[in-house]
C-alpha cells in the first residue's frame, strides 16, 4: 500500500516526479490467498511537479582540489584495530616511511589510505611490513569500490592477559598476608608479568617515531615504582591500564560493527533476465542497463529505473521516513529500498561500487576525515611530561655529585624521589576513573556513552540537531482528526475500516487500529478494487464506497464543495495527510492523519533551551509537516534533505560552533559522523545506533538534558583532577629537590594523590536524575 506519491501526472523521460509537499494518499493492499484481487488506491501530488534529483539523487561528496596532486591512492583493510589509539600508532609508523606524500586511518571502516608517487610494488610491501611490525595484519585492496565484509566481533583472546595479571595479583595479596617478603618478592614478578608486554610495544612505538607514547609512560612509571620497591602500586597501575585498554577495544569493535550492517541493506543474489530468461546472478556483477526482478520484501541491488507500471518502494532505511512512496515506470530508485507490494521489474542505473548505499558508505567515511582525530590527554600530556621529568631525575643524580662532589647515595636517593613524584599514575588512573563513574551513572538513566572523547564532547556542545521522523516523532502515523458529512462518526469509520482491512500498510493499519480502538463492529468489504491513480472502492450492503485523495474525487463522485475543500487544504497546511471517503453521489466524511509528536518532545526541548543550548530540526520530510512540528515545539527547521544535504548543514554549523546530531536512521548516520557529537535513539537502526558517540538506550528524549549535565559535571571534574593532580605533584617535587621530603613521604603523596581524585571522581555516581 502506497501513500506519498513519488510520480508525476505524465511519464517523463527524465524522471522527474513530484514529492515533498505530497499529503495525498495513495496505496496498494496485498491480501491473503483467499481474496480474488488485489486492491490498491493510487493518488497524486496536488499539482506541484519537482524534479526527481531533488529527491532521490545523493550526490557525490565535493572533490577535494588538492587530491588529484596528492599521486596514487593505495587502500589496505587492517585487522586488529580495535582502537583509536591502535590507528593513531599505525598512521605515525607509516608517516615515518619514505615516498609517502599523506597517510590516513578511517578507523569506522578498518581503512588505511596512502597517497604515493606512484604505484610501486616495493613501496607495498614496505607499507605492509611496517603495519606487521606493529602487530596489525594489512589486506590490500585493488578495487576502488566499498568492501562490505566486515568482521568486527570482539576477540575475546583479549580477556587472557588481564585474567592472568588479576589471578596473580590475587595470589601475591594471599602470599603478602601469610609472608610480607615473599608477598613482596610474589609483587615484583607479577608486575614484570604485566609490563613486559606493554614495555615490548613500547620499544616497536619508540621505532617507530612514537616514543613517549601511553605505553611508554606506563613502562617508566611500572619501573620505577619497581626500583624504589613500591611493587604493589607498579602491579595496580598496569593492571588498570590493561583493563582501560580492553574496555576501549569492546566498545569500538562494537562501534565498528555498526558501520558494516549498513551494506546488509545489498542483497547478495539478484534474479537478472537475459533475453526473456531469468538467472541469479551475484548483485556486485550488475551493470547500468541490466534489467533485474526484486519480489515483495526484497531490496534493490543497485539504483535503478522502474520497468514496470508502478511499484510501492519503502525508503525508510535511507531517508527514515516510515511511508512507503508509490513510483511509477521511468522514476528512479535508489539502493537498499524495499519493495513493498508486488514482484517488479526494474533497470539498473549504477555502476558497481556507486549506488545510493556505497555513497552512505563514503559520507561516513568523509565525514570521519575531516573530524579531527582526539588524542587522549595522558598521551599529549606524556609526549612532554615523562621526558621532562626523566630528564630532570636524571640531571639532579649526576650534577650535584659532579660539580660540587656531594654524597652520590643522597642525589640518588632524591631523584628517585622526583621520579617517583614524577610519576603519573594519578594522571593515568583519575581520569580513567571520572570517566567510567560518568558512564556507569549515565548507564542508571538510559544513556550509553562510547568512550571519554564523546564525554568530552557532549559537555562541550551548544547546538543540538534532531532528525523528525523516530526522534522528536512517534514515527508511526496516527488518525488526527474525522469529520463526518451525511453519517456518523461511527459509521464512517466502520466503513473506512471495512475497506482497509486486510492490509499491513502503516497508513492502512492506523485506520484499523484506530476503528478497534472504538465500540465499532466491522465486516471487510466484498468486491474490493484499486482504482489505478485515484484510490480503492469496495462494497457493502449494495453499496460501494470510495477511499480516496481529496484531489481525485471528481473521478468517482462529485466534487468538494468549499467549505470542505478549505478544512482539507487547513489539515494539509497543518502537516497531515488527508483522505475523503464518499459515494458516487455524496461525501461521507474527512480522515486526517500525522506522524505525531513524541509526549517527551517538548518537555526536553524546554529543558535544553534552558541549559542555554541551541535546538534544530534536520528532516527528509515536506515543508508543511515540518513546519507543523517544529511550529509546536518552537524551534528552526530545514527540509527535504537528503542524506548529503544533512551533512553539509552539520559541517557548515560545526565550523562555527560545537553541534550534537540527535537521529535514528541510516540517513542520519553521516551527519552525526560528522557533528561534533553523534547521539541515537534507542529505537533507531543498528548503524545509527553503532555509528553515534552516545546512544539513549531507552528511547526518552528526557534523557538528553540529564546527559548534558552529567557531561558537563564530568568535564569540570576531570579538570579538578588534573588540578589536584599536577598541584599537588609540583609542590612535592619542590619539597624532594630540596631534601625536605623523602621516598616514604613521596609515596604517600603519590597513593594519597589518587585516592583523592579517584574519590572525586566517584562523585559522579551519586549524580541525580
């Protein structure tokens, strides 16, 4: 069943149709076995033509000016890189290689980009070498077109070094209880189980260009907690580490994996015919001008024209709108639609590796580009701080002994003291800490957040973006308004359900659901039959009746008058879709329906606005159902976009002033990729779900104002931390140089340093709602 029709009032060769302000119904019922016929009502715009490629077409991203001179672009998929971290360190090894004009991780889709001179086998293989080197398995791939096999499962291998670390800490705290030296002696060796792997990668980093990296830092600070004999903080620290590193590489292999679900939309088979034969061919092999056949419930290959007479196509998983569009022959399809009703036939337009779908594909890609990769703060902080510090450590226990011949043991003993106070491990354990406590406290009240970066950036946002359709919407159509002529309320709706019965339509099973919803008995009508064009009759009690568009009725009864043609064209201003049920001779009555506003709209939007932020509302729907939603929730709108239109506005915004894209399509996935802050609905699609920062699990917009205050509370905390932290670290170091505090009290200040900023941040549990 077919509402919202795409089609023009004549064929055009160019595939223009009208679309947009569309609020005409048009749809087709598929019944079961039993029935005789198939019945469908076909309705048109109301006598606005629009070209097609305002609609359907996405459009190719902007071509970079400057990447025809960049030379040969040469493409590897990376298994292994399980976080953010893993692909910053492989995009500075390969940096370090020579005829290397750019390099760049797409870390949502496992790619590693290098532009060279020229396409030179050696320079392959010395690009792939150096990504082994780093522990990563490099697959070159030779076409240009999007590989859509992805294995993002997370490996549970992972879970073996941390077990083993975790036992042995269990074991050497039973041993330390019974023994205190060999509870000691247990300590040290169960923190060179645990470093030497982290001090291995440090070493490779260090070759490769990175060397005071995270790992570098936590390998310095293990051993010197070792060598002043503070094994079981050296053991804490690393075994935090690992446990922060595997709960990163969980979240983004799950954050991945998102990514590929989008290319499930492309069938693997499709049925082509070849001279009147049909065969099943694999859908990557198809070419323009092949002429394939998609059956009801199957999703086009490719983007394509239609062949036959009409079909009913839902588009919600590109454009999430959730009413099925009717198309007539000649109008174009884009990929990964479904077709709604009957089996068709259609001509392929694309090339492979170009359809609406792969351009999704590289949206998302592009728009990860462009956003700046964040760099963990330890790992900026370290770049300066570990070196600085082992530096100093290391000029004051050789100049005093040197210049002025003071005792060795005592410049020893005080730049072991600076090394320890030098020591990051508050730095390294706090933050790690503000952020678990945020998300676990997020987790209470329906919000999940993928990591400290999109902390960071949700308390730093001041304009929020909402798609319409699922998100500030109920994304179902529901019956607004009936107004009878010449019957009841009561009657009109037992007829209109007796027509639609039968089938699973949204528009049709509103109707439906609304008549059971009332103390009105109904009995499907006999002789149903679609009136191509204009809409569907059928028969009871010896009399047939008409569902219909408003702006088709004179073909089967007489026309509106002006009172009644004034209240349909007020219900279409008001956003919603109308129908008209009448007789050959009278008008019955009037049905209105609408995608209605979500009961938590309002009352988030309030809230928002009163934490002084920004609203705005992104939507693939018409101009009058836009305004009609956004006029009731008081914010600024923009519509009829396309997936590339939403992009671009995010990017405009996002160059002046930090923006959060709130959305729960596949359509909305390369605008949130490319906000500074990408946040889905609990109800949307697994690529809008995997592809966001922050995701609502349950579904309540009054989620968003609490999770702007949790951000903002856990931003201000990390700052107090890394206060705390450095405050608390430069007065001790003072205090060490000059002898007035030793290795105990250094000790002290370092555990008594992240007691504090762990408690600090454990505040952030205790957040209310």
């Amino acid at each position: 069943m077919l509402y919202n029709n795409k089609s023009g009032q004549s064929h055009h060769d160019n595939h223009d149709h009208c679309h947009g302000d569309c609020h005409n119904i048009a749809h087709n019922h598929s019944h079961d076995s039993h029935h005789s016929q198939e019945t469908s009502h076909t309705a048109c715009c109301d006598g606005h033509d629009h070209s097609s490629s305002q609609k359907c077409d996405i459009e190719d991203p902007p071509e970079d000016p400057e990447r025809s001179s960049q030379g040969v672009k040469l493409t590897w998929k990376i298994q292994g890189m399980d976080c953010a971290h893993c692909a910053s360190k492989i995009e500075n090894g390969v940096k370090t290689l020579p005829n290397i004009n750019q390099t760049k991780i797409i870390f949502s889709t496992e790619k590693l980009i290098v532009f060279v001179p020229k396409h030179d086998g050696a320079v392959i293989k010395m690009i792939e070498d150096k990504v082994t080197e780093l522990g990563y398995t490099p697959i070159f791939e030779s076409s240009p077109a999007h590989h859509h096999e992805h294995s993002h499962s997370f490996d549970k291998k992972a879970f073996i070094p941390l077990a083993v670390l975790g036992a042995l800490i269990v074991v050497s705290y039973l041993i330390l209880l019974v023994n205190k030296t060999a509870g000691e002696y247990a300590f040290i060796v169960t923190a060179v189980v645990g470093i030497i792997p982290i001090f291995k990668e440090a070493i490779v980093l260090t070759r490769s260009g990175t060397p005071f990296a995270i790992e570098t830092l936590m390998s310095i600070s293990a051993m010197g907690a070792l060598f002043i004999g503070a094994a079981e903080e050296a053991t804490m620290v690393i075994f935090l580490f690992m446990i922060g590193e595997m709960l990163e590489g969980f979240a983004t292999s799950k954050a991945k994996k998102g990514i590929s679900s989008l290319a499930e939309l492309m069938p693997d088979e499709t049925v082509i015919i070849i001279d009147g034969k049909r065969k099943t061919v694999a859908s990557h092999t198809l070419k323009p001008d092949d002429i394939i056949e998609i059956s009801s419930g199957g999703r086009l290959p490719a983007d394509v024209i239609l062949v036959s007479e009409q079909a009913s196509i839902d588009e919600s998983a590109l454009t999430g709108e959730s009413i099925p569009v009717n198309y007539l022959s000649g109008d174009k399809i884009l990929a990964g639609s479904l077709v709604v009703d009957n089996t068709i036939q259609l001509k392929v337009i694309s090339e492979s590796g170009q359809n609406a779908v792969d351009r999704i594909l590289q949206l998302i890609e592009d728009a990860e580009d462009r956003k700046a990769p964040i760099e963990r703060f330890i790992d900026k902080f370290s770049r300066y701080y570990t070196p600085a510090i082992t530096l100093f450590a290391f000029l004051v226990i050789l100049i005093p002994p040197l210049l002025t011949g003071a005792d060795w043991y005592t410049w020893i003993y005080r730049g072991l003291t600076l090394l320890l106070i030098g020591c990051p491990c508050a730095l390294v354990i706090s933050t790690p800490a503000v952020i678990t406590s945020a998300l676990s406290s997020a987790a209470k009240y329906g919000v999940l957040i993928k990591g400290g970066a999109a902390l960071e950036h949700i308390g730093s946002i001041k304009m929020l973006a909402f798609d319409k359709t699922g998100t500030l919407t109920e994304g179902k159509p529901q019956v607004t308004d009936v107004i009878n002529r010449h019957c009841s309320n009561e009657e009109l709706l037992a007829i209109v359900a007796a027509v639609e019965s039968g089938s699973h339509h949204p528009l049709a099973k509103a109707l439906v659901d609304y008549v059971k919803q009332q103390p009105i008995e109904f009995a499907e009508a006999n002789n149903r039959k679609a009136i191509a064009g204009v809409g569907i009759q059928g028969e009871l009690n010896q009399q047939t009746y008409f569902v219909v568009s408003p702006n088709k009725i004179e073909t089967v009864s007489t026309a509106l008058n002006a009172e009644d043609a004034h209240t349909i064209t007020q219900l279409e201003d008001g956003g919603k879709t109308v129908v008209v049920v009448t007789t050959s001779q009278q008008l019955l009555g009037i049905i209105a329906l609408q995608d209605v506003l979500r009961s938590d709209a309002l009352p988030a939007i309030t809230e928002l606005k009163q934490l002084g932020l920004q609203t705005l509302m992104l939507t693939g729907d018409n101009q009058r159902a836009a305004k009609a939603i956004a006029g009731q929730l008081g914010m600024e709108y923009r519509a009829e976009l396309l997936p590339a239109d939403k992009l671009a506005k995010i990017e405009e915004i996002g160059r002046q002033t930090p923006i959060a894209m709130i959305g729960d399509g596949i359509n909305d996935s390369p605008a949130m990729k490319a906000a500074t802050v990408g946040i889905a609905m609990g109800s949307g699609t697994d690529v809008a779900l995997e592809t966001a920062d922050a995701a609502l699990t349950k579904n309540s917009l009054l989620s968003l104002p609490m999770l702007i205050r949790l951000t903002r509370f856990a931003n201000r905390n990390i700052k107090q931390n890394i206060t705390i932290a450095l405050g608390i670290k430069l007065i001790f170091l003072i205090t060490s140089l000059f002898g007035v505090t030793g290795l105990w009290l250094a000790v002290l200040a370092d555990s008594g340093t992240t007691a504090i900023v762990t408690a600090n941040a454990l505040r952030l549990l205790r957040i209310k709602k």
